[in-house]
C-alpha cells in the first residue's frame, strides 16, 4: 500500500454479576471562538445558536461584516450542524483570543467534550501555533478528545507541524485539515472563505452515528455547498498526506470530499485518526463503567466478573467490525488476575490490560485502565 495516500479506510452494575457495559459516546464537540468569557453554553440546534444574541451577533454578524469579534464561529457552528453534528459547546476565549483566554476557557468544558474546534485560530497573528500547542496539549490530557485543527488561510500546510511543535501525545490527539473552504454569504451570497474544521467535526459527527467511530471519516463529502480555497494535485495530497496533514479535494460529481484521516504522529501505531479515536473510545467506556470495581475487595471473584464485563463488551465491538481477526481471541486480549494485581497490591490498585487490533491483527495496541480505592 503507497503510504502517502491515504486509503479508503448509567447504572452501576453489581459487582455480583456480569452485566453488559455500554459504549461511551463519541461526537460532542467544543467550539472556541472569540466571544466574552463566561460559562459554555451547551446547544443542540443551529437555530438555538441563531436565536442567542450574545452568540450570535458575536459570530454571524461579524463574519458577514468582516468585524473582527469572533469572524468564524457562527461558520464553523453552522457547518458543524449541516454535516451531521449534534449536541455541542460553544465556549468564549474572550475578544482577540489570547493564549490565556484559551486555556481558561479550555479548563472550563465539560468531560463530555470529545472534540474542539477553535475557528478563529490564526484570528490572533503569531499566537496561533501557541494556542494550537495549548489546545493539543489539552486534548492529550484528557481521556477523550481530540483537537480539530485548520492552517492558516494563506499559510504554506507543509511547514505547519514543524511550527506547532508537538511532541508525540499531543500529535496523536491532534488532526490538521487544508486548504480553506469557499461558501456564500448569508445575506448577500457573496464567496467567502472560512475555517474547514467545523464541517470536518460535523462530518465525524455522522460518520460515527452512521457506521461507528473505528471507520475513518475519509473520502466522505462535506455537505453545505462549499469549494476548497484552492485545487490540489494526487501529488501534493499526497505529500501533505505523508506528514499528517488532511486534504481537502474537489472532485467530479462528489463535492469537496476529506481525503485523508491522519493524526499529526509519525508513530505508526498512533497516525491514523480511526486508531486513535478507537482506542481513547474504548478507554473512556471499560474505564468508566468499571469505576465500580474501585471499592470492591480486590479478589478472583471480582477479577473474574471485570475480565466478563470487558469481553463481552470487546466481543460486541467486534462483531461490529470495529476489531480485525477472525475470531475474538485473535482480535483483543483482556488481563485482569495475578499477573498484573500481585497479592502485595491486591487490596489497593485494580490494573486491567486490554489488547486490541485496530489494523493489523498480529499487532495488538495496548491500553492499560488502573481503577484506585476511593480515599478514606
């Protein structure tokens, strides 16, 4: 396969008994934009946006009179909704978005956030490539989220991951789109160009409720009557593509498509969004419905009804498609006994190691949960 392009790619339970555990979701989104710092403002239609002043004549209005408040967020929430997003958050990172208005307003969203778009990135000059620092080194902090970036309008895509600066974390949870898009005014259907990664985030949104979050959101057409800002050559694309960035593509009778579904990485395991996403997905889920296993006596018994839990709930991801193998021993391993809770620890930490093969069935990633007592 040519590596530089891109393929087509509740209730606590018992600790008693075996009980299914349920998916945690995956397609809530945060957008950051430059509005007056305050609490987010969680919203599940465009029309809740529209309707909200504060928001919107912050966002709509500017963008359509070239203000300079907050130029792209009433775009990128717009986008978001057109290509399938739901519920989301839109957070202010107060007027001229500085690096510590976004890390406070960072700081400030809710644990159901699982991916951030922040529109008026390069709004601010220089401090772009900071704040993209600031926001990728968030989204490697947290459980669950991953950074929904864009390059600059005019800017060379190539040189961009150099100039973030990421470390290898904080690109495994950071994705890169280009070029811009081309849409029509609201009011006077004039062109303009605008951020793509509020569309791209609506587009994961659907392409997780309509096949699941282990298939890629590529080669999937963005929806909202948008053009690139420019054409891109296979040979270009394919460049970029080697480096992490995500190509955006006009082509004959399929609209703009998203042509590539990386993560900045170079680590092999961690470059490819689908795998990432997977894997912080399936570790949100066992970790937060087996908290339970906490306060309970760190024995075989309990280590046997968490090992069930976690296999039944691996084995339904498999029968899914979202694990490769042709059976469920050849796709995902669970190791939760004495090998990895010794008697010296077996009434403090419950560690449980769990297997899976994202890509390559002989290649197992491996994700550790350790559940601590509650204090006393």
């Amino acid at each position: 396969m040519n590596d530089r392009a891109p393929g087509v790619s509740g209730n606590e339970p018992p600790s008693s008994g075996v009980g299914p555990l349920p998916a945690s979701s995956t397609s809530i989104a945060a957008l950051v934009g430059h509005l007056e710092a305050g609490e987010p403002r969680r919203i599940t239609t465009w029309r809740q946006f529209d309707e909200n002043t504060s928001m919107a004549d912050e966002g709509k209005q500017a963008a359509e009179s070239g203000g300079a408040r907050s130029p792209h967020l009433a775009d990128a929430v717009s986008g978001w909704f057109a290509n399938g997003g739901g519920a989301c958050w839109i957070v202010g990172a107060g007027q001229g978005g500085s690096v510590t208005g976004y890390e406070a307003a960072l700081a400030s969203l809710d644990a159901e956030v699982h991916s951030v778009i922040t529109p008026d990135l390069w709004e601010g000059g220089d401090d772009g490539a900071a704040i993209a620092k600031v926001l990728a080194r968030h989204c490697a902090a947290a459980p669950n989220r991953m950074a929904v970036l864009h390059t600059a309008k005019d800017a060379d895509a190539a040189a961009l991951p150099k100039l973030l600066g990421l470390n290898e974390e904080e690109a495994q949870h950071t994705t890169l789109y280009y070029p811009w898009l081309s849409v029509s005014g609201v009011s006077r259907g004039k062109s303009r160009l605008i951020p793509p990664s509020g569309h791209v985030a609506g587009t994961w949104a659907r392409t997780d409720a309509e096949h699941g979050v282990h298939k890629a959101p590529a080669h999937v057409a963005l929806r909202g009557g948008t053009r690139p800002q420019r054409s891109l050559t296979a040979a270009e694309q394919g460049a970029l593509n080697h480096m992490g960035v995500n190509c955006l593509r006009a082509l004959p009778g399929q609209g703009t498509l998203i042509w590539g579904a990386r993560t900045l990485s170079q680590d092999r395991d961690w470059r490819y969004l689908k795998v990432r996403r997977l894997a912080s997905h399936l570790t949100a889920s066992i970790s937060g419905e087996t908290r339970w296993a906490a306060g309970e006596r760190n024995d075989e018994r309990l280590r046997a009804t968490v090992r069930a839990n976690v296999t039944s709930f691996l084995t339904r991801h498999w029968r899914a498609g979202a694990l490769l193998g042709k059976t469920p021993e050849d796709s995902f391993h669970v190791i939760c006994d004495e090998s990895n809770n010794p008697p010296q620890t077996a009434q403090g930490n419950l560690s449980i190691e769990v297997g899976f093969a994202a890509l390559r069935p002989a290649e197992l990633i491996s994700i550790v949960i350790v559940h601590q007592p509650p204090a006393e």
